[in-house]
C-alpha cells in the first residue's frame, strides 16, 4: 500500500507555531502599522497637494505605501480580528458571576486562552479557582494572578 507523505514544516512555520501565545500581539502590531502606513500614504497622495510638490521618486514610495499597506492590512485584519473576538469573549467569560454560565462556555474560555497565551490562561485558571470549579491539567502550573490587583486596572481609578 501506498502511504501519503506529509512533508515537515519548514523551520520558519514551526517556529512560528511554537509561538502561539504571540499571535495576537503580532497581528495587532501588524494590523495597526499596515493601516498606518496606508492611511499616510493615501493622505499624502490625494488631501495634501503632494503630488505637486513632491519629486517622481516620493510619488512612487506613496504608491507603494499605499498599496503594500492595503494588501499588508487585507491578509492581518482579518487574523487580527479573529484573535479580538476571542479576547472579547473571554473577558466576557472572566466578568460572569454564575457559576453555571462559567460551566456552560467553559470550553469557549479555554479554546480562547490557549489561542491567546499564558496571561490569559492564567486568569482564566484565577476564575475556576474563584468559582471552585476543577482546573484542567495543563493550567495546573500556572500562576494565579493576585484578586488585589486585576489586569487592565490602575489604583488611580
């Protein structure tokens, strides 16, 4: 019989899937400098008279600030905002106070934090605690972070 050979990962994807926790800190930065990058460069070319002043060179660059940025920002977005959403539904999970509701989306939070890393992971791991559910294993060796100061909190508030 004949088998279907997988090919290995190149160095570079498996690095990059090593890094799982750091996704969503990368496609943010990268969200945020391609639409930069493309907002400036479409500011330049059509609202601030650029193009008349500027030499052929600098009209070329702002073309291609604004439609690298644009293809940059149509590939990252969208990762972007995958990896949003599921912030946004753990933090909903982390502010619940029903034991129950916790239960009931338990398996969303933990899809979310193993998406999104180990800072999550273990808040995650400080509100099974708090609600005195059972924390899986592989939370385990996680730290707790501490009830007096919350993430995303200053004391100035």
């Amino acid at each position: 019989m004949a088998r279907r050979s997988t090919k290995s990962p190149n160095p570079i994807k498996k690095w990059w899937r090593s890094k799982h926790e750091f996704h969503f800190q990368a496609y943010t930065w990268l969200t945020i400098l391609s639409l930069g990058i493309a907002l400036y460069a479409f500011i330049q070319l059509f609202f601030l008279d650029y193009a008349q002043e500027a030499s052929d060179r600098m009209i070329t660059l702002s073309w291609v600030g604004l439609i690298g940025g644009s293809i940059a920002l149509f590939f990252f977005a969208p990762e972007f905002f995958y990896f949003y959403d599921k912030k946004q539904t753990l933090s909903e999970i982390l502010e619940l106070d029903s034991r129950a509701e916790v239960m009931r989306r338990r398996k969303d939070a933990e899809r979310a934090a193993d998406l999104l890393g180990k800072s999550f992971q273990s808040r995650l791991k400080g509100l099974y605690e708090r609600m005195g559910i059972d924390v899986p294993k592989r939370y385990s060796k996680l730290s707790s972070p501490s009830d007096d100061a919350p993430m995303g909190s200053s004391e100035e508030e």
